[in-house]
C-alpha cells in the first residue's frame, strides 16, 4: 500500500464497500474464514512484529496496563482466529427485516437492515481491534479504514497485509480493508473530515482520543467512551459473592474499559465486607485508595482524593467508598459514571431493581461481574466498541450495529392525491 495520500485509500474504501455490500452471506463467510486461517498461519511473524511494539512501548514507558493491551502472544492472535470465525457464523444482519406494514392505499412498505457503506475505526494500543472492526465490518457488508496508531504500527502494518492477502485468495477485493497509520496525524484527520467517504466513525481508546475525535470530527460518530465502572455492595450482599465479583472485575484485566474502578460498600455492611474484600484485592497485588472509614478497617490504604472517585485506573488500583444508603450511592454514580457498566451486589430484590432502573448506563447488573461487559461475551463474536452514547446503539456494539436501515416500498401503480 505505497498510495501517496490518505483519500485515496479513502475513495478506494468507497470503491470496494459497493463490492462487499453485493457480496452473499456465505460468500462473506468464506473470506472471514480464509482471513481466519491465515492469522492462525502467521502467528509466528505477527508476534514478532508485535514484540517490536511492545520493546518500542517499554523504550517509550508507555505503563504496563497500554503495554497489556498491546500485547499479541499465540494465545492472543489464536483467539483473534477464533473471534473471527464466531463472527462468521453470526447471522447476517444485511437484508433482515426491521419492520413494515401496508399502507391503506396499497403500498406495501418494508424496513431491512443495509450495510453502512465504510465505516472508519481511530484506536491506539489495541492491534486485536485491528481484526475484530475489520471481521464485523466485512460481516455486515462493509469496507474499513483503519487509524490504529503509533504504539501498534508493526503489529497493525502485518495484520492487515495478511487480512488483505486472505481476501484475495477468497476472490474478494482487498481494497476492502484500508489503513491509514503510515499517514499519521494527517491519516486521522483524514478520517475525521472524510464526509462522503466515512459512513460512521468509531474511536476507541484513552478519554482524550474520543474527546478529539469526538469533537473534531465532520462525520458521525458513535462515542465509545471510557469506563469509569462502579460496584455497589449492598447491606446483604453475600461474603463470598462480594469478595469473588470485585476480585474478578478488577484482576482478571485490569487495563480494560469494563474493569471495576470504584467500589461502594453500604454502611452497615462496611466492618463485615471491607476487612474481606479489600485483603483479598490486596493480595493479588491491588493498591487500595479509600476514604476515612476504609483506611480505619484496613492497613496500607492509600487516602482517596476527589479526584480518585472520576479516575478510570485502567491498572491494579481501585478506589473503595462508605456510602450510607442506596439513594447515596446512585448520587455517587450519577456524578462521576462514565455511563459505561455498574453493578450491584445484594439479595434484597427491592434494592436491586431500584438499582437496575434509576442507573442511567449502558450496561447495569446485578449480582454479576463487569467485565462480562464485552461483545464476546454478549454472543456477539466480537465486538466493535462499547457505546456509552445513546443515538443508533448503546452498549457492546455488534453486527447489528454496523447497519443502518432503508424502506423498500411496492406498489402497483398507485399515485399521490
């Protein structure tokens, strides 16, 4: 891809996208599949490419939860092969019918789900989005442009030559997939002001990315924002399930958006749950910031600041509130949420379905972790984003949400009075 400007990849992207919407659904299978098995064939040369990044990251000291997210080991690009091929078995979304009805005078309208056209993807730190946008954008009957960014490039450089290649051997136009990374800053703002070639704009990544491109942007975007996660435990929240959820959304990934950030703990529950939940975290190597009370229950706990509660840690941090009521912790949660997943933990069903109708985000649970806040996990195979916006989708966004709708009207001759 030697092109000297990044709108002609634009315009090329634009090109392709009327080939892929053409495309049945088996035949968009069949290129997913073939794009499967050449990651799963080049894993050796897309972890070396990667062990690039990550020497480059550590040079740059870019902190170890970016450096996590950067990572692709065997493990990792295997579960890019198998991310793919779930997608692939997803039904298609292009064609469905959404609704429609018969008009009095016999026009008989009929509202089906259509590809976007081109979708365009800004990330950073994150080569497996690389594959993932492109394998739902190509289900869905789209063409991809991809800004993936500087920490990522040798990565992203080797993922979508090998993506376009599979396509190729599958009879599917590689122009299809389009990245602008050699391009830079002007790469990005390509995509950002490509207003007849960008059909929707996806950013993901640190919360001054999606403040750039949100507000920066000429073309639509959908927000995928950054999640500062809350878990409430409730006076009767269980011992085991309090420690066990809180242990798991803060440890199992620290570094993604749907990790645990802040947990508040009810007053009468505080001397029972906090001894039990915060000497767990701190065992697995969680630093503890808390208020007056936490530090009084527990030893080596940092003093939480105002600016502690509004922090997304993305890391082996997080902040723990005495709160005295339910009513305080949804004030709690309406200030410094993110809008992205909270959870409660409790057996008492009152306070859980308060909880489940006044939290305002895209994602509330009760009695579960939150890092099950994930498109794989949801039964999408994948996932572009997590939309913490409330326009066209909201929540983990799959195939469904890389279409848009059109009428299809028949009639027989009728005319307008």
């Amino acid at each position: 891809m030697t092109d000297q400007t990044p709108q002609v990849r634009l315009e090329r992207a634009k090109d392709a996208s009327r080939a892929i919407a053409a495309l049945t659904s088996d035949d968009k299978a069949r290129a997913l599949e073939s794009i499967a098995l050449a990651l799963e064939s080049n894993a050796a040369p897309i972890i070396e490419a990667n062990g690039l990044d990550i020497a480059r990251g550590r040079a740059d000291g870019i902190g170890e939860s970016l450096i996590d997210r950067l990572r692709l080991d065997a493990k990792r690009v295997a579960a890019l092969a198998s991310a793919v091929r779930q997608v692939a078995a997803l039904p298609d979304p292009v064609g469905r019918v959404v609704g429609g009805h018969r008009m009095p005078n016999g026009v008989a309208l009929e509202q089906v789900r259509v590809p976007f056209g081109v979708v365009g993807a800004i990330y950073e730190a994150r080569p497996n989005v690389t594959v993932d946008i492109a394998a739902l954008a190509l289900r869905s009957g789209n063409a991809v442009v991809l800004r993936g960014g500087s920490a990522a490039h040798e990565s992203n450089t080797v993922l979508v030559r090998i993506m376009r290649e599979a396509l190729e051997s599958a009879g599917v136009t590689a122009e299809a997939i389009q990245t602008v990374d050699d391009f830079g800053r002007e790469g990005a703002k390509a995509l950002m002001h490509g207003r007849g070639f960008i059909d929707v704009l996806m950013p993901r990544g640190s919360a001054g990315l999606i403040e750039t491109v949100v507000t920066e942007s000429t073309v639509p975007v959908i927000e995928t924002g950054a999640g500062n996660v809350h878990i409430l435990l409730d006076e009767s929240a269980p011992d085991d399930w309090a420690r066990d959820i809180v242990v798991n959304a803060k440890v199992q990934r620290p570094s993604v958006c749907n990790a645990v950030e802040t947990v508040l703990v009810h007053r009468q529950a505080a001397p029972r749950l906090i001894p039990l939940v915060a000497s767990a975290l701190q065992s697995e190597g969680v630093a503890v910031h808390g208020d007056d009370i936490v530090a009084g229950l527990v030893s080596n706990v940092i003093p939480a600041t105002e600016e502690d509660w509004a922090t997304e840690y993305l890391s082996l941090d997080v902040a723990i509130k005495v709160v005295d009521s339910l009513d305080e912790a949804l004030d709690h949660i309406r200030r410094y949420s993110t809008g992205h997943t909270e959870s409660i933990i409790s057996t008492d069903a009152r306070n859980i379905e308060r909880f489940l109708a006044e939290v305002d985000s895209a994602v509330v649970m009760a009695n579960a972790s939150t890092r099950f806040t994930d498109g794989a996990e949801f039964g999408f195979g994948a996932e572009v984003g997590i939309s913490t916006q409330k326009l066209h989708a909201r929540g983990p966004m799959g195939l469904a949400e890389l279409t848009s709708t059109k009428w299809l009207a028949r009639g027989s001759g009728q005319t307008r009075g």
